[in-house]
C-alpha cells in the first residue's frame, strides 16, 4: 500500500513510513494503479 504523506516525521516512521526516491515512488505508483484494494479489507 502506498500512502504519499509528503512530510516524513517521527509518528509516520513509528507506524512503519519510510522516505521513497520519487522515481522509485513512480515505479510502485505505476504498478499499484491497475490494482484494486480497499482500505479497510480484510
């Protein structure tokens, strides 16, 4: 799942955030949008 949070801070990185180089970024954005998910599925 991929949230784009714009500003990294200490409370994103304890629920698991890490920073993303946005050609990488680009890359998984590219494979999740044929995707289909839904927030809270289980």
């Amino acid at each position: 799942m991929l949230f784009d949070v714009q500003v990294m801070n200490d409370h994103l990185a304890s629920l698991g955030c890490v920073e993303v180089r946005r050609g990488r970024f680009l890359e998984r954005l590219r494979a999740a949008l044929p995707l289909q998910a839904g927030l809270f599925e289980g």
